[in-house]
C-alpha cells in the first residue's frame, strides 16, 4: 500500500458515495527521475522515427510498404521486451495497393518534369504515355454530352485551378505562446451550434464517381487534379468511390489513370490550355495491386501487470499514412513516441500494477477503422444494444493518443472528463520546465483516441506546439520538419502518464456517456 493516509481518506469517501473520487493522485518523483533521465539521455526516438521515415516511407493501410513496416514495428517492440507481441487483425480490407514508379512531364509547349503522384487505388498506364492535356469543367449532368466522344486518349485537367495559400509562407514559426494556453485553458464552455440544415443532393450535380466512370467510359489516357492548395504540395488520396468497393482489385483496375500534381504545375498547364494552345503531357505509371482481398492489422505489445493485471492502460498512434511521402510528422512521429516510452519504462524496468498496452492503428486514414473495430471488438459499444460491452469496458484505465504533428506537448485535453481533471493536472507537475502546463476541458476529434472517447471510455490527445512544414497527407511529409527535443519529452511525459495511470489506486475516472 503506498499511501495509507491517502487510502483511508479514499475508503471515507467512498463510504459516502461509492463513485470514483477524481482526487488528485501523488507524483512518483523517483519513478519520474528514472524516466526522465533515460528518455533525454539515452533517447532512441529519433532511431525509431528515423528507420520510419527515412529508410521504410510511406505506409499505406494494407500495402506492401506498410506490412514491411509493421514487420519492423513488431521486431522492435519484441526487442525492447513487450510481451504479448500481435499483429491483430481487424477487417477484411480490399487487396493491397503500392506505387512503384511514376513520372510527369510537360512536353509542349516547353518542357519541364513534374511532381504528381497516383491517387491510391487506382491502375497503373500501359507504359510511357503521350496526351494532349485538355480542360474538362464538368459540373452538372447536362454537361456529359458537350464532352461525350471526344474526350478517348486526353489527359484531362479535371479540377479548376488550385487556389494557393499563402499563410504558412507569412506565419513562419507557430510555437503556442503563455497567451495562447491561457486563452485555451479559459475557455470553459464551447457553445454547441445547431447543426446545419442537410440540403438534399441536387440530382443533377455530377458527384466524384459520377466524373469518374465517364472519364473511364470515355477511354481517357488519365485524370489529372490538384487539390492541394499549398505551393509545391501534392495531396494524393484515395480515388473516389463507396468504401465498400474503394479497396477491392475490381474497383481499383475499373477506374482511370488518376495523377495528382502540385498546385504550380498544374495551374501552369491550365493556363495555357484556356489561351487555346496546345499542352501536350507525358506520364507513366507502374501500381502493384494485390490479387486477393486480406485483413489488415493493428499491432499491439505490452508491459504485463502485476496485482491488477487484468486492467490496462493503453498508449497508441496510428501507424498507417497517405502514399505520397513517408509522413515522418502524420504519423510517424507519434508512433515513435509511443514505442519509446514503451522502451523507456522497460529500460528503467518499471514494474506497473495494470498492465501497460501500446497500440500502433492502421486506417486511421480511411476513417478511424483500426481503432473503432479493436475498441468494437475488445471493449463493446454501450450504445449500441445489439453489440453492448465486454467484462474488459469495465477494466480500461484510459488511452492516451497522439497526433497532432510532431511539436511538443504543452497540456492535455480533458475532452470534457472533469472527473479526470485532478489526476490529469496533478501528473503534469514534473513537466513544468518542458512548457507543459496546460489542462483544457476542450475536446478534439479526428484521430483514435475517439475510438475510446465516443464509447464512454477515457481517450485523451496531448495538446501540442504547432510546427511548421510537415505538410501531413502530402508530398513533402520528411524528418526535416520534426524537432528531436520535441519528440524526446513527448515520450517522457508520455511514459509517465501511462505508469502513474498503471499505479494509481483507482482507474481514471469516465465521463457521463450521453
Ligand atoms: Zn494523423
């Protein structure tokens, strides 16, 4: 027992009310000297994001780049001594899908290379093509007939013109000033906006798949877009299309040559095909599509419990990206986090009370799948009658989630839980001289901590410096962006917020699921 005042205080109150205290819980001082010193002396997390994003790359859900990837993740986390090491399936995913070369030339009316990359799942070109670029605005139906007939062997300029933006080029550096966290820590109360009215599809406005299947139809040689919007950057995603088709070998081989291409390119070919002059592009593409559809996989490994090894805390990031750079910030740099404090608490050879779980999630990117079918899976859904929870929803302390780029943690979003604010707020004292001082009450979304959080269970994003660069589902996504300071506290903290979670007296306290 480690703190019999404590207890005894504790057993009063729940003697009255039986609930979860959500009473600040002491620091582990020694616990946190030991974690401190081995992960900003002897980090390796710079080893892990490096071997990600400068030797493996790009790590699309279920390609052969990204099983290579969760190769090596598993071998890691094998090596630094997790147990319970499992690459666990999560759902039958579609066939695999990898870029192997692509290439985009001007030709005329004056030659310059291009930068452009596939849309995923879409095929590769019967060899080094040559099409004459043309303008193809297609809003609504009434239009498929202007261009019926005479679209066969174009490549089509099928987005308007990419309008730039200039902020990241005026902003510069973006680290949160003390104003800045002041103002988030007082907001208290975000009012909640009524939701917009749902304006029916107007029948007649062509949608993506709609565009799509005519160009296919019309034996186009390729689609040619720009959406990025940022100079030099290529968003390259996922073609068009319902999501239970997007990923299958069907789908991928029905759909067009699709290249996405930096804004600056892009406009230029635009521009001087609407003077009339001919714009004559070259291109090729080679795609590996995989012959069978596969299940794809979440990797796990842990630090066993002791006494209460049956409840968990666990730590995650997503593992999966966009294809068109090794997104060494989006996300990388939260995996690398994540598995160095796994190593860090092996290293100081922290013995935890419950046992402590590292998830690496894959498609996270198509839509959160990874972590929703594993928290679906393993925890259950209270909301959902027909599915309802499992003996472990009860045993989950909280998971702590990041992915907001790869800058420094500066607090910690309650996501509303103000029965995890003591506990939350009191574990930040040691990390007073990183900056991280911060506890909001906001909420964020977009990343796996939802998962936990829209199930009732505490899931939990860090607050972070913004960084500039790292353009996250871009092109230009590489470890020059990443500050290793930042990444080397991230996992300190980190760490220690997963081992005072393994050893405190009680779980984390939940919110009231609505
Ligand atoms: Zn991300």
């Amino acid at each position: 027992m480690r703190n019999p005042i404590r207890r005894a205080l504790l057993a009063m109150t729940l003697l009255g009310t039986m609930a979860m205290s959500g009473l600040p819980d002491p620091v582990d001082w020694v616990m946190v000297a030991k974690i401190r010193e081995e992960g900003l002396q002897r980090s390796q997390v710079m080893e892990f994001e490096s071997h990600m994003a400068d030797v493996l790359g790009a790590r699309l859900t279920l390609s052969q780049d990204m099983k290579r990837a969760q190769g090596w993740a598993t071998a890691v986390m094998a090596k630094i001594g997790l147990v319970n090491v499992v690459s666990e399936p999560f759902m039958e995913y579609g066939t695999t899908w990898d870029n192997e070369y692509v290439s985009v030339h001007l030709l005329e009316p004056d030659y310059t290379p291009m930068v452009g990359y596939p849309l995923s799942h879409t095929p590769g070109s019967a060899g080094k093509q040559v099409a004459e670029a043309v303008i193809v605005d297609l809003q609504v139906k009434g239009d498929l007939d202007r261009f019926r007939g005479k679209l066969a062997g174009k490549a089509i300029l099928s987005t308007p013109p990419a309008v730039i933006d200039m902020t990241p080029l005026v902003n510069g550096s973006q680290r949160r000033t003390d104003a800045e966290l002041e103002a988030l820590e007082r907001i208290v109360i975000v009012p909640t906006r009524p939701a917009a009215p749902r304006t029916p599809r107007n029948p007649e406005v062509l949608s993506a798949v709609e565009k799509m299947n005519f160009f296919k139809a019309e034996g186009v040689a390729a689609v040619l877009q720009s959406e990025s919007g940022w100079l030099g950057a290529v968003r390259g995603f996922a073609r068009p299309g319902a999501t239970a088709d997007r990923w299958s070998r069907a789908g991928t081989l029905a759909a067009p040559v699709m290249i996405a291409i930096t804004p600056e390119h892009y406009n230029r070919m635009y521009r001087i095909a609407s003077h009339g002059i001919p714009v004559k592009v070259e291109f090729e593409v080679r795609n590996r599509i995989g012959e069978q559809v596969e299940q794809a996989v979440n990797i796990l490994g842990e630090i066993p419990g002791s006494d209460l090894k049956g409840e968990v805390v666990m730590i995650g990031a997503h593992f999966d990206s966009w294809h068109a750079s090794p997104n060494a910030t989006d996300n990388a740099s939260g995996v690398a986090v994540m598995l160095e404090a796994m190593r860090i608490l092996k290293a100081v050879d922290a013995k935890p009370r419950r046992t402590i779980r590292i998830a690496l999630w894959s498609g996270e990117e198509q839509g959160l799948w990874g972590s929703r079918s594993y928290v679906r899976k393993h925890f259950g859904d209270p909301r959902d009658p027909k599915v309802g929870v499992t003996k472990d929803y009860e045993k989950l302390s909280a998971y702590f989630n990041q992915d907001y780029g790869p800058g420094q943690y500066r607090g910690i979003y309650l996501q509303g839980n103000e029965f995890a604010r003591a506990r939350l707020t009191s574990w930040m004292a040691p990390f007073k001289d990183f900056g991280m001082t911060m506890v909001s009450n906001q909420s964020l979304g977009s990343t796996d901590h939802v998962a936990f959080d829209e199930v009732g269970l505490p899931g939990f994003q860090f607050l972070q410096d913004r960084i500039p660069g790292g353009g996250g589902h871009t092109n230009l996504d590489f470890l020059d962006t990443v500050v290793p300071e930042d990444l080397m506290k991230n996992a300190v903290v980190v760490a220690s917020y997963a081992w005072h979670a393994a050893m405190s007296d009680e779980r984390i306290p939940r919110k009231t699921l609505k």
